[in-house]
C-alpha cells in the first residue's frame, strides 16, 4: 500500500466522469489499498478515485468513530438503485477542497448496487452520515462536487479562492524552480 497526493480544486480531473471498472482485480484491489490508506492518513471518511488522479468508478469510506474499530468499504462500479424522499442536512467537507464545509441537503436513505473488492454483486442500504457519505463519493465519480448543491454565490466565491490559491502555488513554484 502506498499513499497518494489528493487532487485538489480547480483540478480538471475532478469535473471528469469516471470509467466503469471492467473486472476486479490485483491492480484495482491496489488502488482500493492504496485510497484506504490515503483517506485514513487525510485524515478522512470518503475517497473517490478521480480525487487519487484514478478515472476510475471506485470509492472508500469509513465512518467509525476514532475510539473504534475501523470498518472499511471499498465500493467498484457503484449505483444507487433506490433513494428515500425524505431529506436530511449533513454539514459536508471535501478532501478535495480542504478547510471548507457547508451543510448540504440529501436524500435520507439510499440502497446502492456495486461489486467488492473480490467483484462479487452486493448491495447496501445505508442511512445516516454512511448514506451522505456514500452519496458525497458517487458524486465525485460524476465529476459532481459538494459545492455545487450550494447557491451560484457561495460555490463561485469558494471555486475563486481556490484558483487563486492554485495560480499563487504554481507561481511559487516556478519561481523556485
């Protein structure tokens, strides 16, 4: 396993839509390792590929409690097949867009379809913070982020100050160079 840098806003590869996983195997249950051990390093509860730079259709998460035992889900080719109209607001953050978060509105309840990491067919239903975080990383392998459920205002003052942050990194970076 290895940790990998995290892809951050304005990246493009974060607008993109990830590829279908054709089959499961070592190279993707390595990507799966690989994001298990960058999202708990983050620190974080969700990873989805394209964050690692990975254009493909796999997400982690792990919601447990730091005082309990780790209980990890790696998710390949994700679909949610049902969702609840109830509603619920979780303040939501992105390791993408790190420092920021925003309440942000989503169904309550969702059954998603997906294989594991052996590719057998399995199904959860999840509620609560799992079901926002689940729905937060199938987001990402739309090339949807959590700031665009927020007013036009609000994402396009967060998405400026990450640009400009981008543009005076890059700059830095050329002048040391």
């Amino acid at each position: 396993m290895s940790k990998r840098p995290i892809l951050v806003l304005p990246d493009p590869v974060l607008r993109k839509v990830a590829d279908p996983v054709d089959s499961v195997d070592d190279r993707v249950r390595t990507l799966i390792d690989d994001m298990l051990e960058t999202m708990y390093a983050a620190p974080g509860i969700g990873l989805a590929a394209p964050q690692v730079g990975a254009l493909e259709r796999v997400l982690v998460c792990d919601v447990s409690h730091n005082d309990e035992e780790k209980r990890p889900l790696a998710l390949v080719n994700p679909e949610i097949t049902w969702q609840s109209e109830e509603m619920s607001v979780h303040n939501e953050g992105c390791l993408s867009i790190p420092e920021y978060y925003e309440e942000v509105e989503r169904p309550a309840q969702v059954s998603i379809r997906y294989l594991d990491r052996e590719g057998r067919t399995q199904v959860i239903d999840a509620d609560g913070i799992l079901a926002t975080c689940l729905q937060h990383e199938i987001d990402h392998l739309n090339g949807v982020l959590f700031i665009d459920y927020l007013s036009r205002l609000k994402r396009d003052r967060i998405t400026k100050k990450f640009a400009k942050q981008a543009r005076y990194a890059d700059s830095k970076s050329k002048i040391l160079a």
